[in-house]
C-alpha cells in the first residue's frame, strides 16, 4: 500500500496543502512533487502521532506558537550546496563589483553583503574566505556578512561550521588547510574567525516583516532559490531585494534563473565573469 493511502492523504489534501504551504513561504510544489511532499507530511504526522491528515492541517494552521509549520518548513526545503558552488559570482565579486562599490565609499564605511539562503552556511562562509583571501582592499572598510534561511534546523547547523570532505572539495588545498581543520572522524571544522565574521538570521522571504530588516545591503547572493518560486512569488521576492539595495547594489541569480525574466526593476550588468543585476 503506497505511503499516501496509509495515512489518507488525498487529492484534494494535497492541493489544500499546496495552497497553504505556498501563502506561507512563497514555494510551489508542483504535481511531480506529490511524492515528497506526502512523504513528508507523514513524517510529521507520525513525529505527533497525528492518525488523520485532517487534524494534523488542523494543528499546521492554528497552532499559535507555529513550531510544527516551521518544523515543517524545515523537512520540505532543500538544502544542497558546497563550497564555492559557482565560483565566477566570487570572483566577480573581487574583480567586478566590490571594486564598483568600493569607489563610492570612503575609508572606513561598511559594505553589507547579504547571502539568503544560507543552506548549511557553505555560500556566505565562501563569501567570507573569498574575501579574506582575494580582495586587498578588505581592511579599509567595515564589511558585514549576513546570512538568511527559511530553515531553523540548517541555520544551527551553518553556525557550528563542520562539513564534509564532499563540501570543501572545490576548495584549493592551500586555502583548506588555511580555514579547516579536519577532525579524527574526517570532518572539516571552519575556524572561528571565519565563522564569527557572518550572522545568520531566520527569513521568510514572502514575509514582509521578515525582509524589512535588511536594508542598505550593497550586494546580495540568492542563488537557486527562486526556482522553486512562481511568477508572483519571484516579483514579491524581487521588490524584497530592490528595497534592501543600495542603489548601485548588486544581486547575483543562479545560472538557471534570470532577473529579466521576473521584474524590470533591475538592469543587467554584463562582466567579464558573470552576468549580474544591478538596482540603478
């Protein structure tokens, strides 16, 4: 008996799910998705040995404290990433933007750069090495890092900074064994400086409360998220980045997603590394 009809999660549930997931984190599940989503729902059911879809719904929208939806939140996203994970948007980083943004700042101002989703932390503390160890001019300003994900659990995990040999794989060694240590069991621990330089924060992006905290950021990394968005979703999340920006700031997109695509707010800027947007 498939896993679905175990539990009686039907059509109709699914759909009602579906709507409701959406409303709440801006991600569409679309029907290729039907098998993970039951699969997890399940799961939940079953950590609170709830027996019928219809009461475990019940406790998802009214529960005042929203543990179990962000509990939820947490087994439903996915969180695939590794060190220097498409690393031309670094390297256009040092040679491209920064030095754009650099030059209308004076000594001492703080640059912000604003990574979301942070996943287990492998993008902003890519970020964070990448900047230690390439960019000459990183001492003359004040460069804060902030890291954002929708996922509690994954937020506590980036923040203790230990990874896998699979994660540290595209790192030079040199710089490897500059940052990592590796532990007797083979796991790769982050230095605390490293991991010291970023702050990591929970953020819905389809929450307005949630985005409205980040303003003046000078360059923001969502790469690969908002191909789990729809068309409405990404234009909600497109105003969320364009009222965060400086204006001049940057965002860079994955190599599947396009800003032109979502909104007009942004112009394409072409460098020799990467194609990026650009608030005007």
């Amino acid at each position: 008996m498939a896993v679905t009809e175990t539990k009686g999660i039907t059509d109709d549930d699914f759909q009602k799910f579906r709507e409701f997931f959406y409303r709440k984190t801006g991600i569409h599940f679309d029907d290729s998705k039907r098998y993970f989503v039951d699969k997890r729902l399940v799961e939940r059911m079953q950590a609170l040995k709830v027996d019928s879809f219809r009461s475990y719904f019940t406790t998802l929208r009214f529960q005042t404290s929203g543990e179990e939806l962000q509990q939820l939140i947490n087994v439903m996203t996915v969180n695939e990433t590794y060190f220097f994970r498409e690393e031309y948007h670094f390297a256009c980083m040092i040679s491209s933007m920064l030095p754009e943004i650099a030059s209308k700042k004076r000594p001492g101002d703080t640059i912000r750069i604003w990574s979301i989703p942070s996943s287990s932390g492998e993008e902003p503390y890519s970020i964070a090495i990448y900047l230690q160890e390439y960019w000459n001019d990183l001492d003359k300003f004040n460069v804060e890092l902030m890291a954002s994900d929708i996922d509690t659990t994954i937020l506590e995990q980036a923040k203790k900074g230990i990874y896998s040999e699979r994660s540290v794989g595209n790192i030079p060694a040199h710089v490897t064994n500059k940052y990592f240590h590796k532990d007797k069991n083979g796991m790769y621990h982050l230095d605390a400086d490293t991991r010291s330089a970023v702050e990591f924060s929970r953020v819905n992006l389809s929450d307005s409360a949630d985005t409205r905290k980040f303003r003046k950021c000078d360059l923001i990394f969502c790469r690969n998220l908002l191909i789990y968005f729809d068309d409405v979703s990404r234009r909600v999340a497109a105003e969320a980045f364009f009222d965060a920006l400086n204006p001049g700031g940057f965002i860079c997109l994955g190599h599947s997603e396009s800003m032109s695509r979502i909104s007009g707010l942004f112009k394409v800027r072409k460098f020799p590394e990467a194609i990026v947007y650009q608030k005007p």
